[in-house]
C-alpha cells in the first residue's frame, strides 16, 4: 500500500539545491551551514535589508571559524559563493528543498506556501522551521501534503547540533528520509518528533523555564539562586531564567500559549510575572533587560 502511495508522486532527486525563506536569524543561520556543507543555497526575503544583514552573519560566522582553526580561508569564500539572495521566489524554480524560516505567523506562512507553489518543481520537497504552528495543516494549504515536512533547527544554527524532523499526517517516508539525509549532509543529529504542539525540545523546556519563574513568584528562590541552583544542581550550562532572557520572554510565553490551547490542559498556563515582564516591554537580550539588566557591564538581576 505504501509503495503504491508513493508512486503516485515524482521521486525525489537527491538534494543539491536548496531554498530558504526568511533571512532572520535562523534563515541566515541555516544558509551558513547549508553552504559550508556543500549545498547551492538561495535565500529570499521581503526585505534587501535582512539579506545584506544576514550575508554579514554568514561571513562573521565563517571567519570565527577559520580563527578557531575549524575551517580554511578558502572555504569562506566557497561557502560564500554558493549563497545566492534575492527578492524574488523565481530563483527557487530548480532546487529540490525549499526551507521556510520566516517570521513565525500563520498568515505570512501561508501566503509564502502559495507563492512557493507557483514556482517549485512538482517533486520539489517542502519543509517549515516553525516552531509551533501544525505541520498537518500547513501540508494541507499545498498541492503536497505527502511532500511536506518538519524542520526545526535550533538557534543558534551554526552551534547547535540538533533538528527535529517532523512528520505530518500525510507525509511520506521517502520525505522523510530526503529529509534526514539532508541532516545528516549537514552534520547535524535528527530526532524524529510527531506532529503535536511544541514536538520534544520545546515541549519539555518551555513548561520548566515557566516553573522557574513561579519559582521567582513565589519567592522560592530568587534570579540569582534559581539560575545557580540549577546550574549546579542539575548541570545545566545556563540558568532557566538566563535562558528565558536568551530565547525572548515573548516567545516563552507564545509557546506556553500553544502548549495551552494545544492541549488544553491547566499545567501549561503561564505564570502571571512572565506576563507581567512581556508587558513591560522587558523580554531578555534584545531588549537589554529581563530577569536581568543588560545595560551594563555584566547582567544584574532584575528581582
Ligand atoms: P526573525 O524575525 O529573525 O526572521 C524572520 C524573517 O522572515 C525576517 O527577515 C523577515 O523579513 C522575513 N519575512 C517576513 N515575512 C516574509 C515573507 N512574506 N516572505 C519572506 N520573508 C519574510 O525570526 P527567526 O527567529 O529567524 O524565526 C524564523 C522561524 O524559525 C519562525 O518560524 C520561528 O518560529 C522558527 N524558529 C525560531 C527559533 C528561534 O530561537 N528564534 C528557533 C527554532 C525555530
């Protein structure tokens, strides 16, 4: 039955090309790697701009590791080369994989889907980085649910050595296997997630940075001693509410809300002080303060 089902669709060709959407910080992270394992690489985003941005962090990340000795001068430039950026999603009409790593909205997803689909080769393998949204029912809004996939990456890109791969309803073993050994061309380990609201790694790490902060709430404990507390109690190389400041307070508590209402259940809620700090603008790193206070020389608990 399997194999019948899968004649039905055009094998897919082994991956040399591939297309990314979205140059944020995990497109342009995707593209480095990408690149420096041998991949021709088209990155597109609406925005010049974020293009420009993210070839500079593709170059400052090679050049780190030719001074950490991890790669040669030359492979900058070949990695370099086989980068291309544009605005325009005819660039994608030949690669086999398409990547989709923009903002993480429904709505922009969806419209990207479509324009995709006017261009792609019919065998051509789609693939999200969503975080969070239904890989099902992205599937669904294109012309191959079976050839529609899973990728989430972890940020940042280029040090992390995981992704989960994610299979929808539909999606085809032969889509999933392109898929790993794409992975696997990267350097990277694959886990396999199924298809349900944060998949493994966000799953089990957003509901304990969000227990951190009832923590802090409850005076348990504060900034400092949690962070320590973990750090040295559980070997953990960075303090919960350290790596809450680092993801952003505002995507702790987006995936809390899709744990919640993914699974209805009252032990996703998330704590009120996460809420608290999200609506005061204090969401970690990029806004200089969260659990602590970026502005100067090193951070200082805010609580
Ligand atoms: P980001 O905000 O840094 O980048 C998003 C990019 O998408 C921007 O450059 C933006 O201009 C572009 N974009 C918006 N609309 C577009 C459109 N219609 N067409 C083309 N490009 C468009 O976001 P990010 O952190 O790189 O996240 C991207 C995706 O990766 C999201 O789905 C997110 O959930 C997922 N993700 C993020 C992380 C993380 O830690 N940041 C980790 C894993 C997965």
């Amino acid at each position: 039955m399997v194999a019948e089902a899968e004649n039905e669709h055009p094998p897919i060709p082994e991956i040399a090309r591939i297309g990314i959407v979205g140059a944020g910080q995990m497109g342009g992270g995707i593209a480095q790697v990408a690149a420096q394992s041998g991949f021709d690489v088209r990155l597109l985003d609406v925005d010049q701009a974020r293009l420009d941005d993210a070839l500079g962090r593709v170059r400052d990340g090679l050049e780190r590791l030719v001074k950490r000795e991890v790669i040669r001068d030359d492979e900058v430039r070949a990695s370099l080369a086989r980068i291309r950026t544009g605005l325009d999603y005819d660039m994608f009409a030949d690669v086999e994989l398409v990547i989709e790593a923009a903002s993480e909205n429904e709505e922009i997803k969806r419209k990207i889907l479509q324009s995709l689909l006017r261009v792609l080769r019919p065998e051509a393998v789609i693939a999200t980085n969503t975080s969070s949204i239904s890989i099902t029912r992205l599937a669904a809004t294109t012309d191959r649910p079976e050839r529609f996939i899973g990728m989430h990456f972890m940020n940042p890109v280029p040090r992390m050595n995981l992704i989960e791969v994610i299979r929808g309803i539909a999606t085809q073993e032969d889509t999933y296997r392109a898929v790993r050994t794409v992975a696997d061309k990267m350097g990277k380990e694959s886990v396999t997630a199924e298809d349900f609201p944060a998949f493994i790694v966000n799953r089990i790490l957003l509901p304990m940075v969000n227990e951190a902060v009832y923590t802090l709430l409850e005076g348990v404990g504060n900034v400092e001693s949690i962070d320590t507390a973990m750090k040295l109690g559980a070997n953990h190389p960075m303090g919960p509410l350290e790596l809450a400041d680092f993801i952003g307070l505002d995507t702790c508590l987006s995936i809390m809300m899709v744990l919640y209402d993914g699974l209805n259940d009252s032990k996703y809620r998330p704590c009120p002080l996460l809420i608290k700090y999200v609506e005061a603008g204090w969401l970690g790193r990029k806004t200089k303060r969260g659990f602590y206070d970026y502005r100067g020389e090193v951070p200082v608990p805010t609580r």
